[in-house]
C-alpha cells in the first residue's frame, strides 16, 4: 500500500516539476537563430534517389505555422518512402503539429490498424515512434511518425512539451519538429515493407541530427 503511495505521489511531483518549467521556464524567450533549409540537407540521402521536394500551399504553411519543413519523395530498390518533417524554432507553436490520425482521415483516409508505439535504436540515438496503416481506395501506405525535441523524441504532445521544457533548460533551445515517414505498398508483406521504412529511417536520421545540432 505504502509504495502505491509513494508512486502517485512521485508522479504528481513529476507532473508539478513540469508545470513549473512551463509556467516558468518559457517566460524568457529564447533567441532564435534560424538555419540553412531544411531542404539543404535532404539533397541527397545516401543509398536513395530523392525523386522531388513537395511543396505546400501557402495556406497550409500558414495553418501549420511552420517555421521550415521538407517535403520529399525517395526511391531505392522500388520502394518509394516518403519523408515529412515540420520544423519550429519556438516553444509557442508546440501544438500545431497535426498527428496522422487527424490529419489522414480529413484528407479522406482511412486508418486501418490501431496506432502502435514503438521503438527504434538508429546508431546512437532513441528513436520512439507510433505506426498505423492507411489506405485510400486501393492505395495503402505504413506510416511512422514522432515528435522531436532535440534529440529526444516521443509520440504524445504532453509528453513533448515535458521535452521541450528538458531542452530549453538543458540547451538553451526551444525547437521542436513533427517527423513523418510513409511508405506507399499494393500486396508487399508487412514486414517487408517495415524493414523499407526502418532502412530509410537509418539513412536520412544522421542527416536530421546534423540539422538539429547546427548553429544558426
């Protein structure tokens, strides 16, 4: 009984802590040192074919309030995986990412498995994903996708602003990022068309961490 106890206190202390650094830890802003595009380091992604940048409307960049993104259609070995990441520099816009289980079914999708949190482990970094499957008439994509504070990732908006809050006091540094990664198939098996996503992840990732960790 007495642990019970001294779980949920642990947690509502956990809770308070990260209230206080939301409260108290964004009032001064931190300066914002925009860096080269996105687009820049997304040229080339070894061992893929970038087969074209996608660019949004001005009425989404608006709504989304993005501070920088890539868009980017990718090729090897048949598999054409598709690479999202919505950038911000500050803390202010932590809820304007859209989470493919909103933003699929508005555009007409269909969400056909329950969303799975997992993780991947790419060289030295944590990856910590959610993946459902979509479809759209005959076509289907697998979808990863997560929400990136620094290094640090995970797949709940709560659980990012808590990251955000870590990085602003551990670097100085407010951005943040919603990073996607589709890949269309017909009949291919799952786990096929898994390890396409998971190849892709590990080859454009060290390019992303290089984005992030860039002075401005």
């Amino acid at each position: 009984m007495g642990n019970k106890i001294e779980f949920k206190l642990t947690v509502l202390i956990g809770f308070f802590l990260a209230t206080c650094i939301f409260v108290y830890g964004f009032n001064q802003p931190t300066e914002i040192k925009e860096k080269p595009p996105l687009t820049e380091y997304f040229r080339h992604v070894d061992g893929y074919e970038n087969l074209g940048f996608v660019w949004m409307a001005d009425n989404h960049v608006k709504m989304l309030q993005l501070d920088d993104y890539v868009f980017a259609n990718f090729k090897r070995d048949g598999n054409k995986p598709n690479l999202y990441i919505g950038y911000y520099y500050s803390a202010d816009k932590a809820y304007r990412a859209h989470s493919p289980l909103v933003c699929y079914p508005a555009q007409g999708w269909k969400v056909d498995s329950k969303p799975v949190i997992a993780t991947l482990e790419t060289g030295p970094y944590t990856i910590n994903y959610e993946e459902i499957v979509t479809s759209f008439g005959r076509e289907r994509e697998l979808v990863l996708y997560w929400y990136q504070s620094h290094l640090l990732t995970n797949t709940q908006v709560y659980k990012n602003k808590i990251d955000m809050a870590y990085n602003k006091l551990v670097n100085n540094d407010e951005q943040h990022a919603f990073v996607r990664v589709a890949v269309p198939f017909e009949d291919s098996p799952y786990a096929d068309v898994k390890k396409s996503a998971v190849d892709f992840i590990n080859a454009f990732y060290p390019r992303f961490v290089e984005f992030i960790k860039a002075e401005g």
